[in-house]
C-alpha cells in the first residue's frame, strides 16, 4: 500500500511592493474583465481582480505570472474548467547537436493537443537534417523527397514558405549558405503523440543491419565500403551548405506532379480591417492533404474576429507580438490565456474563440489544422445572415443593431 504524505508550507510575509486591480482609471469605469498587466508591466502581478482574490505572500515566479496575468487574476467571464490549452517553446526540453538543435511540443506536455504537434528546429549553415521518414505528416533551406513511384522533388524555401511531406516519404533538410546564421524553422506533425526522437532515421537503420545484408543490398562485394556507417545516428550534423542553384543538387530533374514547396511569402494577402490573412490549404497547395494553415496579422488594437473551427482542432503558434485569447468549451466552460512570441496555443474543434493584439507591436500568427481544407465560422456572419427575429429574440438587438452586422467574414477586426 502506497503512502501518501501531505507537507504543509505556511508563509508569514509583508503585503508585497504592489498590487493589480485598477478597475477604475481616472475616476472613470473601465471594462473589469481587460486584461490587467502585461509581460512589460513594472509590477509585482498578484491575483487580484476588483474585490476578489488577495495578495501571494508567499515566493513567486514573477516573470511568468507577468506573461499570464488571466491565468493568475482571470476575467469574471471564465468559468469552469478547462484543460491546459497553451504552451510554450521555452519550457520544451532541447535537443542540442553539432550542426543545431531542435525542441518539440507533443501530448507530454500539452495532453490536450491529440491532433497536432509541433517541432521547432535550427540548423547552421550548410547543417543536415538527417535523412530520414516518419509515420505522420510534416509543414533559407533545401528539402528533397522520393514518393513511393520513385518520382523525386527537391526544392529550396525562404522566410515564409512551406513545405509538405507525406507520412512515410523519405526526405532531407539543409540549411543552405546564403546567410551565416544558417536557418530555424518549424515542422508541424498531424499526430499529438509525435515526437522527434522517434523518427525512423538512415544512420540508425544501416547501424543495425549487418554488413553482409548491406553489400547483398546493394550489390557491392567489397564490405569495407560499409566501415564508415556510423554506429550512432546522426540526427543534425555539420557539413557543407549545397549549390546556390537546386538543379545542380538533382540526381535527377524533379518529376513530381505537383511540387512539394509553397512560396507563401510571395502570396498576397486578403486586407481586412485591422489587418490581413493568407489561407493555404489543398485548393493551392496540392501535395497538403492533411494539413492547411492561414498566417493571421493583427494591428494594434484589432483582433481575429468571434469564430470557431467546425470540425478541426487549430494549431496555433505565436511568430510576434502580443495576444489574448478566450477559448469558450460549451456548458458555461471558458478560459482566458495570454500569449506571446513563442507560445503555442491548442484550441479544439468547435471552440468558440477570439485573438486579440493586447501589444503596442504587430501580432503575427500561424493557424494550423488537420485538414486539407480550411474552414472556419464567423458569429458575426452567422448572426448577419439569420432571420432578424431570431437573433432579436436572442440577445435583443435592435433592428439598427442587426443591419450594421456584416454578412461577410472580416477575418480581423
């Protein structure tokens, strides 16, 4: 029978230097339920919102509790329960190799993400991704694959683009020598429980099949071709960077029906209001079956607007900024969470949710989804695009009110 044993901890302290409620500015009222400081804040944070909550006394990790003020003094609009739907890069494990390093993001540390997970890896200049393949999907470097007819692709993406390979595809990753800081990239899997050190990776493989099935492989009698196989993998590894030119890195010409890369960063955005979406998915990307994404700007002051995803979950990562989002679950259940730069955030199919820019900067983020096709609702549309009376009969706006609400999707606002 196990034991358990309960330590109790009790701290005796002064009120600490300063404390966040501030539901009035100026003699003025302000919305209660704003978010009440940001990871800049000059403050200590405690959880403290109007007259609930009262001061920690006891050790705090303020950094942090700076950069999650509506996990620590949430907004009287959550309630219930959720589980934890954000994590961030810089709590990940890192992996550090010769040639970079890589950390991931999976169910063991965001058990609520089973759709997706994500890797966020940098080589140096001229560094390899080993040659390897999984058994799910991944989205200035060189990639190359070979499809299971022998057709071969290989292609180069800046800043911005994608790439796509299907689950089981060999393929490699080298960072190319056009600058000398080499590249950092993300890769995003369409399994949560996918981990980077469970790839099936060549130096692995050829280490653990004995060099007389090697030369019977591949018809060489001479079994001292084989000593330099490393007896470890090699997973990311120096070496140096390929041609400028992709041609002159062919084996063959590329024969691929449809190319594996997408230039995303020469796609033109779709303006909206407070700022602008790029969409891809199978529609222009053909080889992305599984997954489509939208890169999402946000001007200071705009937000993506009130949506859900109908039958996706959405992957979601922070590239700049600063972001508040409210994940509504259905039955009265809904969380506040903060965001920034690094961050990712895991939003289930069906959940009701808005971003906000809650910076001073530009917020830039990656939507994710399982799907090879993007879709998502808009409440405002919804709402626009209803008989009047019901929407009056719901939530009592006036005839005015209704007519002003848009009957196409803003995206952002």
């Amino acid at each position: 029978m196990a034991a358990v044993v309960l330590l109790k901890v009790m701290w005796t302290a002064a009120a600490p230097a300063s404390r966040s409620s501030a539901v009035t500015e100026g003699g003025m009222n302000i919305d209660a339920n704003r978010q009440l400081w940001n990871p800049h804040s000059k403050i200590i944070p405690q959880p403290i919102r109007g007259a609930l909550g009262t001061p920690i006394i006891g050790p705090q990790n303020v950094e942090l509790e700076l950069q999650n003020s509506d996990l620590l003094a949430p907004p009287s609009t959550d309630h219930g329960r959720l589980p934890n739907l954000k994590w961030p890069f810089s709590l990940s494990h890192n992996r550090l190799s010769q040639g970079g390093w890589s950390r991931e993001q999976n169910v063991n540390v965001m058990p609520a993400a089973t759709a997706l997970a994500g890797v966020n890896m940098r080589l140096k200049a001229g560094a390899i991704r080993e040659m390897h393949w999984h058994n799910t999907a991944e989205g200035d470097v060189r990639i190359s694959t070979i499809t299971p007819r022998g057709t071969v692709f290989v292609g180069d993406v800046s800043e911005g683009d994608l790439w796509y390979f299907p689950a089981g595809h060999p393929h490699s990753i080298q960072a190319k020598n056009t600058t000398k800081e080499g590249a950092e990239f993300l890769l995003i899997f369409d399994e949560g429980t996918f981990s980077e050190d469970s790839t099936f990776l060549l130096t692995d493989w050829l280490a653990h099949v004995p060099k007389g099935v090697l030369a019977k492989n591949f018809g060489i009698k001479d079994l001292t071709v084989f000593d330099h196989i490393p007896e470890k993998e090699l997973y990311i590894f120096p070496s140096s960077p390929p041609p400028d030119d992709a041609r002159l890195d062919m084996a063959i010409p590329n024969n691929t029906p449809n190319p594996y890369t997408f230039p995303l960063s020469k796609v033109k955005s779709t303006k909206t209001p407070g700022g602008s979406v790029k969409v891809v998915d199978s529609r222009t990307f053909k080889v992305a079956e599984k997954i489509s994404a939208v890169e999402v700007v946000v001007e200071v002051g705009g937000m993506r607007e009130l949506h859900w995803h109908p039958t996706q979950p959405e992957w979601s990562f922070i590239i700049s900024g600063e972001a508040r989002v409210t994940i509504f679950a259905s039955s009265t259940n809904a969380h506040t969470y903060n965001f920034v730069a690094g961050d990712i955030g895991y939003i289930p199919p069906s959940f009701g949710h808005y971003v906000e820019n809650t910076g001073n900067t530009t917020l830039k983020f990656l939507e994710v989804f399982k799907s090879g096709i993007f879709q998502d609702i808009s409440l405002t549309q919804w709402l626009a695009l209803t008989p009047p009376n019901l929407v009056k009969a719901h939530l009592g706006f006036s005839d005015e009110i209704i007519a002003k609400l848009s009957k196409f999707k803003l995206e952002v606002v």
